[in-house]
C-alpha cells in the first residue's frame, strides 16, 4: 500500500514543532505531505549545544550508523517500516549511504544537508531560527527539542507535566583523518567477511593488538584522567553509549568481549589471530575521516590523545573531533504519554524523539514519523490510531506509554519489545535469524493492514 498525498494545502490549523533534530524533521515531513502547515522551530545555530557543529537540520552527533539495514535485526525491521511511510531520514539516509558491511551508515554531511533542503523545499513547511523559551498557548504543538533540550525550555517542559526530570549522560567517539593511519598495521575487513565480496577489502578498518599491548592499554584506560560530572555523579550512562573506560572498570577483559572482540578478524593475508582489535568506520564518504566504533569516552581531551595513541596503528593519529560527555535528558514517558504521544494533561501537545525515552537516531526519527501522523489526523478533526505492537513502531510506542514508571528506562528498537516469532516448523526448529525474519514478515504484513485502515494519519 502506498500512501496518497494531497496536492494542495489543507484548511487544517499550522502545526508548530519545536526542534529540527531526527524526530522534528520527520514529523514534519510527514504533515507537510499530508497538506498539513508546519512551523519548524530550531534554536542551532544562533543556541548551540555541546555536541552539535552546525545548523543544518537532522545533524548526526554521536555517531554515523543508523546500525543493521536487514530484516533479521530489529533496528533493519524498523528502517523497512519508515520506508514504507515515505520517510524523509530514511530516504536521505539511502542516498547518503556509505559502506559500513550490512550497517546502514551514511555520510553525516550529506545526509543533514538532504533533510534540510528538502525540509527548506516543502512550501508548508517554514522553518524558523531561534530558541523557543516557551510552549505556545494554544494551538498543535509537538516538542521535539531531543535529549539536548535548552536549560529555558526544559524549565518549561518541568512546569508543564509537573514531573521532576530524570537524565543521564552520552559519550562521543573520536573522529581521526584517515591518512594519519598507519597502514602497515592496520587492515581493512569485516568481520568474518559478511558482505564483501571476494577479493574486496572490507568496510572496517582494524587496528590489531597482542595479549601484552591490549593489556598495557586497558590500564592506561582506566586510570586516566576523567572529566568531572560536577554534581551528577549518580546519573547513569545508557548501556548503548558506554565509555569505554567505563566498561574497562567492568572488569580488564570487557571490552574484549565488546567493541574490542577480535572474532572473526584475523588477518586477510597471514591469518594472524590478535588478542583484540579496535575496530574504525568510515564517518564520510570519502574515507577520509574514521570514526571509532565503540569508543564513546569521557576522558579528557589530553588523556584521549595520549591513550588512543598507544593503540597498533594509530600512533601518529589526528583526531578530528575528539571524543565528549553531554547531558541528555528524557521526561516519565508512561506517567506523563498517552500510546500516541500526546501528553495526557495537555493532549494538544506531543512529545517525539529521545525526550520520550527512545535510544537511538533511527528509534528518534520513528517516533517523529508517528508523531506527524498523528498530528496530520487531528489537524483534520480525527482521533489518532497507533499501529499494533506487533510492528516495530507500535512496540516501541508501547515502551514509550505502557512500560512500569519505576522500570523506565531509554530504549532502543529490539526483538524483545516484539511477540516472539514461530520456534518449529513439525519437526525442524527454526535458527535464531529464521525466528527472527519470521517475525520481521508478521511485522510488515500488519503495518500493511495499518496503512490500509489509516490513509488520513
């Protein structure tokens, strides 16, 4: 099923969307393509934030993956859903795809650059500069101001939903020029070679490290010097954001059973086995900038060059951006959302994006797709519907809304928010990825059902 769009504007209210991030950009999308106006606020770059460099929209600052792009992964079953609903991330993420193995990365340039001038493209769409201090009166709104929300508008946010926040911190990778590299050392590869063809190098470019070497450094990353939390002490990192050093803490052979796992890696032309291996991406689509996978880290910037360097290969390393902490921040989703965002006191406004408790560029822009959906049908008079939870959207809708309060935490797409697929079929039982896709298919065919019985939303 395909949606239909309306080919002029609607008599339908403007719909104002605080935040150009992932979520605001798709929501936004999403009702301008239904002839619904939009007013698309974003306070960069006249406010800038600890982690972003520009003002383009949808400006990546974590990372450049979008992560698995296949049906067996719960994350690939999500981006299958967004393409479905004519989503804008994902359209642009397509275009500006770099090769990163069966991962959906993209060049974080160009990808911010595509949703913006499509986004400046859309006649309902008018985008506005500058920081929203306060939530409009009257009229439909969506906050999708993300984990990084300004000290003024989080105030105001706190005073709306008379809830005390709750936050926790995100750590950064490195980003290093590629040509500092030394090449001698390294070698590119997947793991196991999954999708490279034969006599092609692999998306991955790997440092290697013997038993001594791995040791000398994870000693080196555990005592070095820190940045200062300054009164959060007690706040948590999300488990998909670990710093490194942090995991290191865990216990000296973490990381190795982490990022830093060698399986699979052994040299394409010796066959060497290596202890562990730090594994980089390309961060854009020139290769000339690599991102260090798993290596979030909130040491100092002057401990990060003089312990990265101590990794094979990365010696003489230039660091391009150097790893960071910022705050992000998310409200008591289930206390405060009803199961189509919309905040239960105040049911005019909606919550998108990380703010709601999602974890993850794609899970962001998802929530923001559904969101502009559900705005587009009570722009127009109607009730909002949610998907079924057996679809991606639909289960992460159910975290975001039905999971216990004292329970809540930031959550990514996984197959454990979904029912479980088929175990046997007579006699023969299914392997994990058969399971798996089954559930993926059972996914898409009640989103098609979905689709068909919503065209307005």
């Amino acid at each position: 099923m395909t949606d239909s769009f309306p080919s002029e504007p609607t008599s339908a209210q403007t719909v104002t969307i605080i935040g150009a991030g992932l979520a605001g950009s798709e929501a936004a999308w999403q009702l301008a393509r239904r002839g619904i106006p939009v007013r698309l606020h974003e306070m960069r770059p006249n406010t800038m934030t600890p982690a972003h460099k520009t003002g383009n929209c949808a400006e990546l600052v974590c990372s450049n993956t979008f992560r698995a792009d296949h049906l067996e992964n719960a994350v690939g079953l999500l981006h299958e859903e967004m393409r479905r609903m004519d989503s804008l991330i994902m359209r642009c993420g397509d275009e500006a795809r770099i090769p990163a193995g069966t991962a959906l990365a993209v060049d974080r340039e160009q990808f911010s650059r595509l949703v913006t001038e499509a986004l400046r493209g859309e006649p309902l769409i008018e985008l506005v500069d500058g920081e929203v201090t306060e939530i409009p009166k009257d009229g439909l709104v969506l906050i999708a101001s993300g984990p990084l929300t300004s000290d003024a508008l989080y105030t105001e946010i706190c005073k709306r939903t008379g809830e005390e926040y709750l936050s926790f911190f995100d750590a950064i990778a490195p980003v290093i020029d590629a040509e500092s590299v030394n090449m001698d050392i390294c070698f590119w590869k997947n793991r196991y070679d999954k999708n490279v063809e034969e006599g092609e190098a692999g998306d991955y470019l790997n440092c290697p490290m013997h038993e001594t070497q791995y040791k000398a450094f994870i000693k080196e990353l555990v005592g070095a010097e820190k940045v200062a939390f300054k009164g959060f002490e007690d706040i948590p990192f999300f488990e998909g954001c670990m710093p490194i050093e942090e995991m290191a803490e865990r216990g000296e052979d973490t990381p190795r059973f982490g990022p830093m796992k060698p399986v699979g890696l052994d040299h394409p032309v010796t066959g060497e086995r290596y202890y562990a291996v730090v594994q980089m991406r390309r961060d854009n689509r020139m290769g000339s900038l690599l991102n260090m996978v798993g290596f979030q880290t909130k040491m100092t910037y002057g401990e990060q060059k003089r312990v990265f360097t101590m990794i094979p290969g990365l010696e003489q390393a230039e660091f391009f951006r150097l790893g960071s902490l910022h705050r992000n921040t998310f409200i008591k989703s289930p206390a405060l959302l009803d199961g189509t965002l919309r905040l239960k006191k105040e049911p005019r406004i909606l919550f998108a994006g990380q703010i709601t408790g999602v974890e993850g560029y794609v899970e962001s822009a998802a929530m923001g797709l559904m969101a502009g959906r559900f705005l587009a049908a009570m722009a127009q008079g109607e009730e909002p519907a949610a998907p079924p939870t057996d679809t991606a959207h639909g289960a992460l809708l159910a975290h975001i809304s039905q999971t216990r309060i004292e329970d809540f935490q930031p959550m990514n797409i996984n197959f454990g928010l979904l029912p479980p697929g088929k175990k046997r079929e007579g006699k023969r039982r299914f392997s994990r990825a058969e399971r798996r896709r089954s559930v993926s298919e059972k996914a898409l065919e009640q989103l098609s059902r979905w689709l068909d019985s919503n065209q307005t939303g």
